[in-house]
C-alpha cells in the first residue's frame, strides 16, 4: 500500500514550527532537513524539504513563500486524556500569537488549525443518552478552549 502523509506549506519558517511542534508533541523527532542553496534568490538557506513525526505520525514540510498560507480547512487533531493536557498543548500553542477559535480550535502562530480535544468530549457527544448528548454538544459550542468538568456538569443536567 502506497503512504499517505500530510504535507505542511510554510511561509518561511518551517524549521522553527518543527522544532516548536516535535518539542512539544511526545514520541516525535525530526527527521531530515534539507534547505535550498544559498544560490537560490529569496530562499538560500530555508527549507526545501523537511521530514517530521508528531505522535509516531509522519509529516513533511517546506518553506516556499506566501503563496498559499494555512487554512481552517485542514487542522490537526489532538486527542487528550485529561484537562492538564487540554491546558498544556492549549497555552503552547496560542502563546506567541496563536488565536483562540470556537469549540476547541485553535490557530497556531503559523496559522496552522489545530483541535485540541479532550477525550471526554467525545464520550460524553456519544453519549446513548440523546439529551445529555445534547446539553454536551452545547456546553461545547459556548466554549473556546473545552473545560471537561464544565461539559460533564451541563452534560449531567447543572
């Protein structure tokens, strides 16, 4: 079977977000960095192709200009077990200019879209219960970052 494997477009600053994202996302590493050649007007020394893994996962990326800049129509998911993880990968990643979106997204400070989404959420959205599914899915929409406790309590009738 052939691989499929997301490809990250960056402005100019691929090196600094792999770095940023393989710090702060455990069992990942990079890989490779190759960088254009200085005799590359506008791009000698930024990166021609670089090879990541997030969580086991992996990613390429490249610096190739403005062009195309990130959109919310792709994002990274982030499954957590706890709010202590929700809290930690929510504050990396909107510190330095990241923005804080609905529901539990986020933009990062390269304009990546990134889910940052606590696994009780999704129990308690799957929940058989219709109605306490519901008053979850509704506690969600009224929140940036997702407060577990918060969700359970709306979810449980208070």
């Amino acid at each position: 079977m052939s691989d499929v494997t997301p490809f990250l477009w960056f402005d100019d600053d691929a090196e600094e977000a792999i770095a940023f994202y393989t710090e702060l996302i455990p069992d990942s590493e990079i890989v490779s960095v190759g960088k254009y050649p200085d005799e590359v007007p506008g791009m000698g020394g930024k990166v021609m192709h670089a090879q990541f893994r997030l969580a086991g996962r992996d990613y390429f990326a490249m610096d190739a200009g403005p062009q195309f800049p990130f959109t919310e129509a792709i994002s990274l998911y982030v499954s957590c077990k706890n709010q202590d993880e929700v809290d930690r990968y929510w504050s990396a990643l909107t510190a330095d200019g990241g923005q804080e979106q609905p529901c539990g997204w986020l933009k990062d400070r390269w304009g990546l879209s990134w889910q940052i989404v606590p696994d009780r959420l999704i129990e308690l959205i799957r929940d058989p219960d219709p109605d306490r599914s519901h008053r979850a899915v509704e506690a969600m929409l009224t929140m940036t970052k997702i407060d577990i406790a918060a969700v359970e309590r709306a979810a449980d009738g208070g």
